[in-house]
C-alpha cells in the first residue's frame, strides 16, 4: 500500500479545500491506475486503491467500493471524487484507513480517541482491543467499559428491571421507584412505626451484580442512555440513604415510641412512562365548583327563592358573569 502512504502523506495539514497537491507531490509522480479513487474527507484528499476496501465488505466503505458497489450510498462529484465521512476529521480517517491497510487503528498522541469511536461507529467499523491500540490505555479503557456497560445493562433492564415497572403499571401507577439492595441486605421495619420517608411507596430489587454496576457514575449514565432510548422519562439514578432496620426505640413523654432506624447507602432509579404528565400536575379551574356563596340573602334563607336552593357555578363563570345583586336595606 505504498500509494495510499503516499496519499496520507500527501495530505498532512491540508485543511478547508486548500490545494493539498501544492508543495507535496514529488516532480514527477508516478501515474495513478485507473482503479484508483479520490475520497475528500473534512476538506482533505485522499487517493487510494479501492480494492483495499473488500477485505471488509460489512463496513460502509467495503459496501461502497466492493465487487458490489452501492452507489446509493454516495456518488462522486464533478470531479469524479467522493465526498464521504462527513464530520469525520482528517487525522481521524488517516486512522481508520490504517484499519483497512493492516487490520489495526493506532490511535496517536492528539487524537481523540472518542471521536475516533463515533468514526467507528458511523462507519460500521467494530471498536474494540482486537481493532484499537492507544497509548492512552486509560481512554481506551473507558471506551471499551461502556461498551461492556451497555450490553450488561441491557440484560439488567430486561431481567430485573422490566418486571418491576410491569408490576406497577398493573397497579395503575405510571412510575417507579426502584432501590437496589445487595444479596446480603436485609429489611426488617416496624409495622407499628415504619420509617416516615414514604419508603413504602419503593420497590426493592436484591442484586449484588446490579449493586456494583450502579456504583460507577460512568455505568449510571450509560444506563440513563439506554433508559432514554426506550422512551423512558424523567430518569434519575443515584445513591441514597435506605431504612433497612432498626437500631434502638426511644420513648417520648406521654407513652409515645419513635423508632430510629439503620442506614444504609443504596443505588435507586426513579424513572416514568407517563404520557400526559404536564397534564396530571395541572388544574383545570374550570372543574373546580365554588364553595362560596352567591349573595347573603340566599345564605340567610330570605326571600321569594328561598325554597329553591341556588346551584353552585364555575368560579370562572362568576368571574366572566354580572355582578350579584345588591342588598336592599
């Protein structure tokens, strides 16, 4: 692939549609074969063989440039080149047609290596230690723990979560409030004096796995994502303080007990499905009736009408109507 080191080469610090063959190409170049392709990526030319591409006809590029070429995908301009990979940087493609030249991306010093990931992706590219090497192992790391989170959240979702909001919204309710305790927690109230938080109201889920996934922040936003992606709203992870049992009673004067309770710092999900909720937290004045009463005569039983008790109106009604009659003294 000695044409396409040339053409990497050719490029460096060749931004915004400037003439990138200026001042790089050697005198006299050697001829390009007519199989070769012009690729503009972030403004920059790259000239490569496109065979190089049907080692790996999964990816957007194998599809474009293989035996079977999907042109639907993109067709070349004027000039006869390919405007693809749009907001992919330059330096990030340099990487990535490594990837196509010897099966592995080294991503360098001043590339963002999440960037690089998103190229991965739109490219259909897979993204993982088998693909990547990065000096920064930390970076790599957290990319490939995401992964690793997405995939274990999802079967979390399904297997411990879903059949939790199933059993709420079969009761009518259209939220849940879920708190994760470990394998070895136990919940021991007092039926008399149960904790006054409205942890009653929670679902408890016993998971050690789950436990420790939530303790990271990372995992919780990963789980957030996914949350988001199946419609899910108002979502809020976090830890807080759990009653799991209790510690000592303490008795007031007049024979009254409180119970203190035991503590224990637990990941929770709170999380709806409710499709009109800004509704459910409004009031419609106009169906609220009006306890006031119309005028004193009728509140003191007098005159002609007082048999016929006056109906109860709209308070906007008494707000737009006449103005009641006034008293006769």
């Amino acid at each position: 692939m000695e044409e396409h080191t040339t053409a990497s080469r050719m490029t460096v610090g060749a931004e915004g549609g400037a003439d990138v063959t200026k001042g790089v190409w050697p005198t006299q170049p050697r001829p390009l074969s007519h199989d070769r392709v012009t690729l503009v990526v972030d403004g920059t030319h790259f000239v490569v063989d496109p065979a190089v591409f049907t080692t790996y006809p999964d990816t957007v590029l194998g599809r474009m440039f293989g035996r079977a070429r999907q042109h639907s995908i993109t067709r070349p301009n004027a000039k006869g080149e390919y405007e693809i990979a749009e907001g992919i940087g330059a330096s990030i493609f340099r990487v990535i047609l490594d990837f196509y030249r010897v099966g592995m991306m080294h991503c360098p010093e001043g590339v963002s290596l999440a960037e690089l990931r998103e190229a991965c992706d739109y490219l259909c590219i897979n993204f993982d230690y088998s693909t990547v090497r990065c000096r920064d192992l930390s970076a790599l790391l957290h990319e490939l723990s995401n992964d690793g989170a997405r995939r274990q959240f999802e079967v979390f979702l399904e297997d411990l979560l879903v059949p939790v909001m199933v059993c709420s919204a079969q009761e009518g309710e259209r939220e849940s409030h879920i708190v994760v305790l470990t394998d070895y927690d136990t919940v021991d109230w007092d039926l008399d004096h149960p904790p006054p938080m409205g942890e009653e109201n929670s679902q408890i889920i016993y998971s050690a796995k789950l436990y420790r996934f939530f303790k990271f922040i990372e995992n919780r936003d990963v789980a957030k994502t996914v949350l988001k992606e199946r419609g899910l709203k108002n979502i809020r992870i976090g830890i807080e303080g759990y009653p799991t049992c209790k510690e000592k009673v303490k008795r007031r004067p007049g024979g009254k007990s409180e119970v203190i309770y035991r503590f224990v710092q637990r990941p929770f999900l709170a999380l709806s499905w409710e499709k009109e909720e800004g509704k459910s937290r409004h009031v419609d004045f106009q169906c609220v009736r009006s306890r006031s009463v119309p005028n004193l005569i009728t509140a003191l039983g007098e005159g002609p009408n007082r048999a016929t008790p006056t109906p109860q109106v709209d308070e906007l009604d008494r707000l737009n109507g006449p103005a009641p009659p006034a008293l006769h003294q």
